[in-house]
C-alpha cells in the first residue's frame, strides 16, 4: 500500500521536493497535497504537480491523512510544524538546519520518541554519490589516517535567506559530512565571521573544528563569492580525496612516498606528487537517494541515515561556532577599552 506524502513549503527547496516525489512510482507513494502560505507560490505547485494545495498545513494533515510530510518552510518555522505533526504520529522530513535553536530540536526528538513517529534531517550531502563512494574508500584504508578535511562552501548572496546566517544554512552541511567521514565528535571550535551584506547574520565564516582523534577540520563558508563552489579535500598519509559536490566527482591525490620508507625520505624532502586518479561514481539525484532512505525506514520500522540526535548534534556545533565568535569578540572589544584606559 503505497505512503501518503505531503509538502509544507512551496518555495524553491519545496519546489524541488515535489518534483523528485512526482517522479515515484505511485505503488511506493501518494504525493497527497502541497501546504503554502503563499497564495502565489501555492497556485505555482499545484498547476505544475497537479496537486490539491493547502494555505494551512493543518487542514492538509486533516483532509489528506499523509503518512510522512516533508518540511521545507523557514527555518524559524520549523519547530511549530514539525511538532505540530509529530505529536499526531506523523512521520516528518525536516530541511536542514533542524531547527533554529538546540532546546526546539530537543524538544522535537522528545516528541518523536513519545509518538513513535520518525525524524529525517535532510543533510543531503550524505546521500550525494561522490561522498557515499568517498567513505567506502576510506573505510578500506585507501587514505590511511586522517590528518585534516577542509570544506569550501562559496557562492553568490541568495535573496531567499533572511532568516539565518552561514553557519546554520550552509555550514551545517559541511559539520554534518565531517562527523560522518571521521566517525569521531567534536571537541573544539573556533570561528571568524563577517557580515557584509546580510542585514542580521553572518554571511563569512573561516572556522575550525577539533576532532576528538585530532584531526582538524577547517570551513570556508560564504555568500560573497561571485562564482558557486561546493568542494571538500580529505587530506590523510596516503595522499588527498577531492570532492566535488555540484558534479559528484571524486578524485585521489597519491602521496608518492607512502610505498616507501615514510620516515627516511621525511626528513629529506617530505611528500611529493604522485598520481591522480579521478574515480568511478555512479552519479544518481540526492534528494531522490535521501527520499529512498527515509521511505525504507518507515517501511521497515528502523531509523533513517540522518536522524533526529544527528541533527541535533550539528546543530549544537553550528551553535557553538556562533558563541565562539561572539566570545572571540568580546574579547577583543574587552582589550579595546582596556587599552585605551591606559592611555586616558
């Protein structure tokens, strides 16, 4: 019997929601209604899915009986629909950040467990090809052991976001892919943000995260960037992992001395250029992959990829990278005034 399927938000992510669902196999689902505020915005979906369109998600929830609904509204909206849902047993996939505070995604985890209902994050970048194949090369030992992972997460300012900054839209992501790739927690942060165009948040972040193994993980993360780049490099002893996200490409790096004596030629010359391959990936939508997943663990009454404590978790990062350059501030401001009432 196929699964119910709603839409809470018809704004471009919710756009892209619908289009991959519409394109399931109507055994696996019914794509049951699309909710929007936006009367506009609205009309837009249903004319283009054929679909019955809701101002109010709670009249959808209603009328239509959906089994999951996909939650892909603001970020400061997520808290209210998602529990608004969770609390009648409904399944929910909810955009990534989670939620705009890290008591509200407690607060949801807590009502999942009380419903028995199912959190999704939608951490996407778990489900794109080139890091699926990344991680079963590193959990074969092609890199050896971790040194550092740095991501580079740049693009133009987009119009759509007002509510949030770089650290909780696009930084999430990279947090996220991180603990995944590592498999370890994180144990120290340290940011550096700007904000140049965004009138509340930040939209530049250099950040640092220190893993619990020491690796180092660095975020490079902005909205001023005229040309869009989404690349990660996982730097270890046997060389370095490139990842494309926008092509899900993946190259490998080779260190030319890992087949040799690593300690007798270091202290002549140190690592040295070997060959680059470009791997084999079978390149495949995400949202579709993440979709699958998150179907699968209903059906089979286990947790999905990315679960609630995952988002939770990044979230908690994301929050303490925030508080660390709100400190780092302060204290800088602190040192301001200190030095100048030396010299009043």
């Amino acid at each position: 019997m196929p699964l119910n399927v709603g839409v809470v938000g018809a704004g471009t992510m919710g756009m892209n929601h619908l289009r991959v669902l519409s394109d399931f196999n109507e055994e696996q689902i019914r794509l049951v209604g699309v909710a929007e505020a936006s009367e506009t915005a609205l009309r837009r979906a249903m004319n283009r899915f054929h679909l019955t369109g809701y101002i109010d998600y709670r009249q959808m929830v209603a009328e239509a009986h959906p089994g999951l609904v996909a939650v892909v509204v603001p970020t400061n909206l997520h808290f209210a629909v998602a529990a608004y849902l969770l609390e009648r047993g409904i399944n929910v996939l909810i955009e990534k950040p989670m939620t705009s505070t890290v008591e509200e995604a407690s607060a949801l985890i807590q009502l999942a467990r009380r419903s028995g209902a199912k959190i999704a994050v939608g951490h996407i970048e778990r489900f794109n090809p080139a890091i699926i194949a990344l991680k079963r090369h590193m959990m074969e030992g092609d890199l050896g052991k971790l040194f550092q992972l740095h991501a580079r997460r740049l693009g133009p300012f987009p119009p759509r976001i007002r509510d949030v900054g770089v650290i909780l839209d696009l930084a999430t992501h990279d947090i996220d892919i991180m603990r995944y790739l590592t498999n370890t927690e994180v144990e120290g942060v340290y940011a550096e943000t700007q904000r140049r165009i965004h009138e509340t948040c930040e939209d530049l972040l250099l950040g640092i995260l220190h893993f619990a193994d020491d690796v180092i993980g660095v975020l490079d993360v902005n909205w001023l960037t005229p040309t869009k780049i989404r690349e990660l490099t996982i730097t270890g002893e046997k060389g370095m992992f490139l990842v494309n996200y926008l092509t899900q490409d993946l190259y490998f790096y080779e260190n030319d001395y890992t087949s040799t004596s690593w300690d007798a030629l270091r202290s002549l010359t140190g690592v040295s250029e070997g060959t680059m391959t470009r791997l084999k990936v079978q390149k495949a939508e995400p949202l579709r992959l993440e979709y699958e997943d998150v179907l699968q663990a209903i059906c089979d009454d286990t947790q999905p990829t990315v679960t609630g404590e995952d988002g939770l978790v990044t979230l908690k990062i994301a929050h303490r990278l925030l508080a660390s350059t709100t400190l780092e501030r302060v204290g800088v401001e602190r040192k301001k005034v200190q030095y100048a009432n030396n010299y009043v």
